[in-house]
C-alpha cells in the first residue's frame, strides 16, 4: 500500500483525486498494489464528494506523516508551492508536479535534491499537459542526440490563432470567446505574452540539452501584435502563424532559445494543430523529427500525466528516476546567426519604389501586394539572419513588421 | 560491462551496430555502464568496417557465450528469428526485436517466456519505427482506459497514396518510383496488400488491450483497389485516403480490428501525415486523443528505437519490464455494427434514378456528380453500418464501390 497526498484540489487536483479515487481499481491493477489518497490539501473543504473526509488545511500534517510516500502538488505558482514541495523532498518524500512555473524557475535545485535524498522529482504534466513527451524524450530517443525541441506549447493562444485563422475573428473577439469558454483566464497576461509557453520550452530545453534554463533568459514574445492582416499574407504566401518555443543547440554547445509567433510552412503537421492542442517536436541525430500532439490542459487529460507519474514512483519507490539536468548559466543562453527566412510587411507611402527595393535586396521572390494599403508582404530566400536584417534596413518602407518562420 | 550480440546485419542491424560503436561514448554515458558489441551474426563477413572483427555466422557461439547478457535480432521473418529468439530467452538472455513479424505471430508466448526467465522481451522498434508509442502508450498512458488505437502504420502506402494525392500519379506508377526510391521492396505484396500495417496493428491491440490478436484475425485490404478517381473524388468531399490500421475495443471487452484504405477528414492530423513518415493515434478515457508522429521505418530511426530498447535492457538487466499480454482466443475479434459514415461511389447507366434513390435514402447529403462517366460519390450521414448497407443495397446502379471514414 502507497500513500498519497494531493496538495491543490483545483481543475488538475481534483482530476488527480477523482482518478487516484474512483479509477483505484485500474491503478492498483497497473502497478500491482494499491494506492491510497490520505490526504488532500486545500484552504477549504468540498462536501458532497466521495472522498470529502480527506480534506485538510495544515501543510504539516502531509509533511510529517510518515506514511505517505508520495505528494502529488497541484497548487500552482512558486508561493508556497516552492516551499513545500522542498520540504517534502528533503523529508524524503517522492514528489509528482504539474507546476510548470516551479519546475522552470527551481527544477534543477529540487532535481539535486531528489537526488541526494534518493526520491523521485517527477513533473510529466508541467509540458503539454497529458501528452507524452518528457519520458519519451529521454527514454525512447536516449541514443540519440537532441538538436533541437519546439513546438505549440500553449492551448488559449493556439485556440485564439486558430479563431483568428479560420472564422476571420479580431484578436480581442476570439480572446473573450476563449475566455467565456473557460480557455483563458481572467488575467490572460500568461498566456498571450507567451510566459506559459516559455517556461515549458525552458523545461524542454533543460531536459534536451542537460541544463537549466531560466525564463528571464529566454526572448518571450506573445501574440497580441498579431493582426488578421498578418494572417491573411502569411495564409496567401503559403503559412499559418503560430506561437512557438523552439530550443535548438548550436555547434559550439550553447543553446538559442526563443518564444515568438512563427509562421509555420503548411506542409508542417505543426500548421494542423487546431484549436486548444498542444504538439511538440524533437529531432534528433538518428530518429530525425519526432512529434507529440494531444491535448495540452484541460483537467482529466493533466490529470492522467500525474497520475502516471504517480503510478511510475510507486513501483519506483527509492529508485530515482532519469529526469535529470544540471544548474544553468548565464553564458549558456546566445542568439546565434543562423540561415533563415523571414516574413515582411512592409507598409509604404512610396509603393513602386519599395517594390524596387525589393526586388534588388531579394531577386525574383514572391510577394503580395495591397497598392489601396501600401502594403507588401514576402517570406525571403534563405539567407543568415544578420544578412536579412541588413538587407531589410535598406529597403525603403514607412514601417517593416518581421516575423520568423519555422 | 554489458556484453550484445547482434544478429543480421541488414539495414536495420547496421544501423543498431554503428549507433552502439560509434556512439559508444554517449550511450554509456547515458545507462552510466558500458556497452560492447561482442558479435554479430551474418551469413557472411563485412570487411573494411571499423567492427569487422565481430561477424559470426554460428548462432551457437551467441547462445553458449554467457557474457551475452543482451541479443537484438534483426534479422526479419520467422524463420530462425523464433527459434533464435526462444533459444536466447529460455537461456536467461534479454532480447531486444524490431521485428514486427515475430511479435505479431509469438507475442504472448515470447513474453510468458521472458517472465518466467525475468529477463527483457523489448520490441519498440517493431510498430512505428523511431517513433516512441509502445512505451509511451504502456507507461505515460497508464492511467487510462485505451479505447481505440489507430494510425498509419506503413510508410511505402502512406508514401504511394501521397503521391497519387499530390501528384495525380497512377497507383502503378507511384509503386515504381517507391522501387526506384528503396521505399518498396522488389515484391511489394507485404506493403501494398496489407500485411505489414496488418501486423502493427496486431500489436499494438495487443499491447492496448491486454490480449494476443493473431494476423488472421484481422480484415486486412491493401491500397491496390484504389484509383486516382477515388482519390478526387474523396478530396472534394474533404477527406484524404489513407491505409489506416484501426483497433477498438467495443463495451463487451470483444475488440474490432481492420487494416483498410480509409478517407481521413482534412481536418484531422492524421491526413496530414505525408510521404514515408507514420503516425499512432490512442484514445483514452482520461487523456482524449495522443498522437505520435514520426519516422515509420528507415535505417537510423529504427536504430534509435532499438538502441533505447537496448540502454533500457542494460539498466534492468533481470527486471522484467511494463511490454506483457496474454494468448489471444477465437471469439475476442469480433465484427461490431457501429455508427460510421461510409464513402459510396456509385456508376449507373440510369444518373437520374440514381440520384432519386440516393435523395430519397440519404436525403439531402452533399454529392459529386459527373454526368459523362455516370459517377456519383457522397459521404453518408452517421448511422448504423447495417442500416447504411441495406440502404445503399437499395439504391440502383450498376456498380457500386464502398470504402470506410475514420
């Protein structure tokens, strides 16, 4: 017999309780034996449920039971999230998260810690909520080596693109709708700034290239710039915008990391993932590209990552497990010069001359043009990105909007 | 030390020997042990490698050798894959497979054996090549329910049907370029009629649900049926063709299995899938629908899957792994009548009566007509299978071609 704590009892809690619950037939089946939810931890209680009797509000009392073997956190955020979760590690407590947060901003110092302690620190539902990624990044493609991880990372700003893309909605019109559907908090600062995204590419990177990476080091760009005028050149030049975390590693061992709305070539599975999904791709040297698609929120779809995780630490009790990087450094993060195209929008009051400038900066490229708005849009050849800009300097325009593409 | 024997030294086998020499360093690094290659079995030496001094040609030596503590065979076929195969498990070694015809026929008995030896029975690369889905579906998906488990499961179809799609190439045609491209082998029979997808599948139902299902159990039809007029056809009703391998598991615990060509909304990711690249669907009650997406076959990719099946064997060597299932019966694969839509094209030498008929059985359903060819195609509203055959049993025209929707 295993016992649980569940701290949190919000959508993802009580996912966790429901399923630890009332699927324990299942479970116990799985992991030939049995798993008992002790605890849950949350400010309040909540009658009328099965398992109302497992409410408590002291933090302590999880702490110092000795019997429970496993602390499933579900709170969210650093405070006290931080906190509590260091002191059931350090109590020699396994741990399973969801928090992304906690894991991008301390995962390689409760990581350390689980180590020393011979516990697990396990966080599957923290990237693409009930997707498999993590596990299969490490163990599946462990005789590979990573070059680089990216993909859509965050559902209401997918969800949001998506509206825009395909039912011609404002960017303010689909952001309530995705609101009213429960998609998009209150405060959706999160998610349209691209934070959320960040911290899981930060998770991701971590776990590809064997080092922390900070969310203050990553350039986060969110979507609110993002105009229906952009997705109807970048749609006409053969793309789909998307948000996208990419971390790649270049040959000098360091490792470039961004957020930012990417155009994404239609040819790419990535351009078909609709709606409030998630997808995340992995090349590596021998398996090429790799993709994981499903759904990256919602309560039971998170739920069923912690509770595998959950599953996975209790046949594992004392055997730490392969989730595993070391602490970052600030050198560790560059932007590197690479070959890439870039889209254009150039919106000009003198429209023969920019077109001039255009075709002698970049030849015989593809553009559109909209002479009654003085705009012209293009994607351009491949070229290193320095060597773009400066050539991009150079053109004659009243504003330039750049964006990147995959 | 951990001492393999490699044995068959084709395409894939190669692969897995460059990867565990040449890679040598990171894989220990990675199970923090070593890994030798102690021999590889051949027919016949391979000189000028940086390995040639491993080639064997007498299996004995493997066998008796007591250092081999891990076999991978690669060799393809039954024969002497599973007498090789029993030999090594029943003499306590682990064996790693991608060997697709071999678990799909000795499954549950290779595995009982492999249990009762406690040592490793491993076989990621057999369904999807590199792509991670066995583990992940055994171990991240554990808390769920599977229901269904479906995708495109052989790369040479997927890479045909991509070409008569996208280039309006005839099927014979496209056969010969996926010769000319090493995609098809010389007899293409395994590919295109079927079998190949027939024994992915197999496993994984076996894997999802918990049972053995034998290759002659399933309904099995290849993609040679279909013509570019199908293909148009189904495009403008907004599907793509695709060989899909389907398993689903019906509330009685009895479980349907097809391999068939199949019309693939396009908004679905799976129609997405292009070229060689394969994709696994699995549904759960908790997680709703992953995807995993990636390099169905090739040398290095399947490599990569065998080697992670080899890191894991050498990390628990003696620790029974998560990959188990019974023997299958009779009565477990059974036929359900489901609610679908199905694609009928109908040719009549009486178009207007057909047309009544298809008005008065299907009502106001969306039809593509061609008056000079006397087609008709449509996708049926959702109802019942039975129900939608004897109605279009009931429709006059003079042939009549039914294909299945995802």
């Amino acid at each position: 017999m295993v016992n649980v704590a569940i701290m949190g009892h919000g959508t993802v809690g009580s996912g966790v309780a429901e399923l630890l619950i009332e699927k324990n037939e299942r479970i116990a089946k799985g992991i030939k034996s049995d798993i008992n939810v002790k605890y849950i931890l949350a400010l309040r209680t909540f009658d009328g449920l099965s398992y109302s009797d497992k409410f408590i509000n002291d933090f302590n009392i999880i702490l110092n039971d000795s019997e429970v073997d496993i602390v499933v956190e579900t709170m969210g955020g650093l405070k006290p999230a931080y906190d509590f979760v260091k002191s059931c590690l350090l109590k020699g407590k396994s741990v399973v998260t969801s928090n992304k947060e906690l894991v991008a901003a301390k995962g390689a110092e409760l990581i350390k810690i689980a180590e020393d302690k011979n516990v697990n620190f396990l966080f599957e539902a923290s990237v693409g909520g009930g997707i498999p990624v993590l596990r299969p990044m490490v163990q599946c493609l462990s005789a590979n080596e990573i070059f680089e991880v990216k993909g859509i990372l965050n559902g209401t700003t997918n969800y949001i693109l998506n509206k825009m893309i395909m039912d011609n909605m404002d960017f303010s019109v689909a952001l309530k709708l995705a609101q009213d559907k429960g998609y998009a908090e209150k405060d959706p600062t999160a998610d349209i700034e691209g934070h959320d995204a960040c911290r899981k590419i930060c998770i991701l990177a971590a776990l590809a290239f064997g080092k922390h990476v900070y969310p203050e080091q990553v350039k986060t760009e969110g979507i609110t710039n993002i105009t229906l005028s952009d997705i109807d050149y970048a749609s006409s030049l053969g793309y789909v915008i998307k948000l996208i975390g990419k971390a790649k590693k270049s040959s000098d061992g360091s490792v470039c990391v961004s957020v930012r709305p990417t155009l994404v070539p239609k040819e790419h599975l990535l351009s078909g993932v609709n709606g409030v999904f998630n997808a995340v791709s992995v090349t590596g040297d021998a398996v090429g590209e790799v993709i994981f698609y499903g759904q990256g929120a919602g309560k039971m779809a998170t739920a069923s990552a912690v509770v595998a995780d959950v599953m996975d630490c209790a046949k594992h009790l004392n055997a730490r497990k392969y989730l595993s990087w070391e602490e970052g450094d600030e050198n560790y993060i560059k932007s590197v010069d690479e070959k890439t195209k870039l889209f254009v929008l150039f919106t000009s009051s003198d429209f023969d001359k920019t077109l001039l400038d255009i075709t002698s900066a970049f030849g015989d490229v593809a553009v559109i043009k909209n002479k009654q708005s003085g705009e012209i849009a293009l994607v351009t050849n491949e070229e290193l990105e320095s060597s773009l800009n400066k050539k991009i300097a150079g053109i004659f325009a009243d504003s330039k909007k750049i964006l990147h593409t995959l």
